[in-house]
C-alpha cells in the first residue's frame, strides 16, 4: 500500500536532486583518468607483499565491514527493514572494498582499480539508502539504494570503456553533496547514525589521499598519506558500526 500512496514533498525533492544530477552530468566535459593517481609515495616490499603498506591498511576496511554486518544482525527488528537492507549492502560494500583496493594497491593500474571503485559505489548505495530511509521515507530510501546498485557500477564500466569519469565522480561527489543536502533540510527524529561524523572522516581521507607525497614527506618516510585514507575511511564505517549498538527502538 506504501508504494501506491502520493509522493511526499520530501519525495519529489529526492527526485529532483537525482534530475538535477543526471542534468550536471550530461554537461560535464570528458574526464580523463591521470595516469599519475598510481603513482604512490610508498613503495616499499616487505614479506613479498609490493606496496605492503597501501595493501595491508585495507584490513580497515575487512574488520569494519565484518564487524558493522554483524551487528546489523543483532540490531534485529529495532531497525526498519528499508535502513537494515541498506546497512547490509553499506558494510558488504566496505567489506569488499577492503579486499578490490588490497587488489589495487598490489599493482595500481587502470585494469585493478576497477576492482577498487566497484565496491565504493556499493558502500555509497547503501549510504544514501540508509540516510533516506531515515530522514525522507523508507521506499525512497529502498528506490535510491536500488538505483545506485545499478548506476554505481555503471559508472565505473563507463570508465573503463570510454576513459571518461565524468559519471562516477558526480555520483562520488554529487552524491555527498547530497547527502549534505539532506541532513541539513531535514529533521534528525530517530535517526541513530552519526552522518555528520561519517562525512567528516571522509572529507579526512580524501584530503589524506590528494596529500600522499605530503604526508609521506612529513612523517620522514614512516606512511604515506594513502594508508591515513585507508584508516580515516575505516574510522567513518566503524562509527556508523557502533550507531548499531544500541539503535532506536521502532
């Protein structure tokens, strides 16, 4: 019966914001992939492993994404059933992503980092799921998600077939935007996840990632500034982990 109820005023927003998104990408020029993104500060082999460092900093992502299925588990029916299928698909996105970037960093090339990317825009999915779920509606939260399971990892084949980014970054970044939008023009009520916390620990690591040189210089050679994403991004999935503790009672 949900599904045949009008649109709220919520509702048409969400879609407005997905048509105004569809609208920028269609006028964004070809974005090429710099050749220079594999290129990392930190080379070193240690126990056979090339690029130990940027490989190993990926279990991260492994115990988040184990620990947050887990708990999603436990949390039970205090969760609505639309925010329990969204953290599902959010902590298997940060559970494979821990495993396609080890991938990547093993060799860094366009071919692995497909591996990569793929399991980022699961982890957006369920995000925006979640997030919509919670603040605007649960069917508006369950569409997106679905939607985002499809244009996400379209995005990244597009990529690997045309050499153009332009889709997957506006749905990176013209995603958080949204995200954005929506926690600041809507009440919080229920909602047990700390979002502002999960954007923060992102804006961390991609600060973090854009700085790899920099921080590899500053801390004498101890990391570079990829493994502080690695561990920034796990630090945004474990807080929204923890949320699941003890989440609202419905």
């Amino acid at each position: 019966m949900a599904a045949l109820l009008p649109l709220s005023r919520r509702e048409v927003g969400v879609i407005a914001v997905l048509v105004v998104g569809a609208g920028v990408w269609s006028l964004l020029p070809h974005i090429p992939q710099p050749q220079s993104y594999h290129d990392f500060a930190d080379r070193r082999v240690l126990l056979g492993v090339p690029n130990f460092a940027d490989v190993v900093s990926n279990l991260a992502f492994v115990a988040v994404g184990l620990l947050g299925l887990w708990r999603v588990q436990t949390a039970g029916r205090s969760l609505l059933p639309a925010v329990r299928s969204s953290m599902n698909v959010f902590f298997a996105g940060m559970l494979l992503t821990g495993f396609g970037s080890a991938y990547y960093h093993w060799s860094p090339v366009d071919q692995t980092l497909v591996a990569d990317r793929i399991p980022i825009t699961i982890a957006f999915a369920g995000t925006f799921g979640a997030l919509l779920a919670e603040r605007v509606s649960p069917r508006s939260g369950l569409a997106v998600m679905l939607l985002m399971l499809v244009v996400g990892p379209a995005s990244v084949f597009y990529w690997k077939d045309t050499g153009d980014l332009s889709l997957y970054g506006t749905l990176q970044f013209g995603g958080m935007l949204g995200v954005l939008l929506v926690l600041t023009l809507t009440p919080k009520g229920r909602d047990p996840f700390p979002w502002w916390t999960l954007l923060a620990w992102y804006a961390v690591a991609k600060v973090a990632e854009s700085e790899d040189v920099a921080i590899w210089q500053a801390t004498n050679g101890l990391a570079g500034g990829h493994v502080f994403k690695h561990l920034a991004a796990g630090m945004g999935g474990l807080a929204i982990a923890n949320a699941l503790r003890r989440p609202a009672r419905r």
